[in-house]
C-alpha cells in the first residue's frame, strides 16, 4: 500500500509539472518557405494529440509580388514535461523567382519529426526544431525536387501561446 501511494504521488507530480496547450492558440515566426520568405506562423492546439497550424509570407513592390501560404498538421506522438515529440505535414502554395526573374508558381509537401520544448518558468513560448523530407515543384518547366530537411529552432518556428 505504501508503494502505490508513493507510485501515486510521483505521477501526479510528473503530470503537474507538463504543459497542456489544449484550446491555446500560438502565434509567432517561421522560415520554412521553399521560397526563402519568412512567414507568420498561428498554431492551434485542438487536443492533446493534435494542432493544427498555417503560415502566410508575402513580399510585394513594385516589380512583383511573391506569396507563400500553408497549412501544417501536428501529431504530438510523445511529451514530456516542458517537451512535445510531433510528427508535421505541411502544404503551402507558393510562387518564386525563376532564372529569368519571372514569377513562377510551385508547391512545397513537407512530412517531419519535430519537438517543441518550452523553459520552466516560460511555458507561454514554445521552440520548435525539426527534420525530415520535402517535396517541392517550382515551375512548369522543372520537375520536382525532392530533399532532406533540418530546421532549427529560428527557421522551424517559434510560438508565444495565448
């Protein structure tokens, strides 16, 4: 009995200490654009499981106008305290420069592995660090390339949580 009382108490402090972001939204910055833009980033957190987020960059003058807008999927797959595993997909319509400086519009898949941590004491900030592949068409002409991915914390997003 005494065991399962100390058993106890370990796990509700353990589960004390961890973040529930559940029905807080996140808005912040990322770089994750094929095309180079940086974007807003909003991230939702719908369940324990499960966000859902979008990204918008957008450059404009005079010349031309370069856009770059998704929507991203998270699975959170295992957390810690101050720390979320996730899968992510991301799919953004985007359009480039091309060699001939002509606006181009293309695609960008990416499928990733990620965590996002937060520090005692700021939970309301999140970091996000990411890997994994990419798929991306430019234009009409060339086909798609496919790579691998490695964004830090500055490129995969960073969200203060409402």
């Amino acid at each position: 009995m005494k065991q399962l009382f100390i058993l106890l108490a370990l796990v509700t402090s353990i589960e004390a200490h961890s973040i529930d972001l559940r029905g807080r939204m996140g808005i912040g910055a990322t770089n994750q654009l094929a095309n180079g833009l940086p974007a807003l980033s909003l991230k939702i957190q719908q369940s324990k499981t499960f966000a859902l987020g979008g990204i918008l960059g957008f450059k404009t003058d005079e010349d031309e106008t370069l856009y770059g807008a998704g929507l991203k999927l998270y699975r959170i797959i295992f957390d810690e305290p101050q720390l979320n595993f996730y899968l992510a997909g991301l799919f953004a319509a985007e359009n480039y420069l091309d060699k001939e400086d002509k606006v181009q519009s293309g695609y960008q898949f990416d499928g990733t592995l990620g965590t996002e941590f937060h520090f005692t004491g700021l939970e309301s900030i999140g970091f996000s660090f990411e890997f994994g592949l990419s798929a991306r068409k430019a234009n009409e002409e060339d086909g798609a390339t496919f790579q691998t991915l490695g964004d830090q914390f500055v490129k995969a997003g960073v969200h203060f949580y409402l």
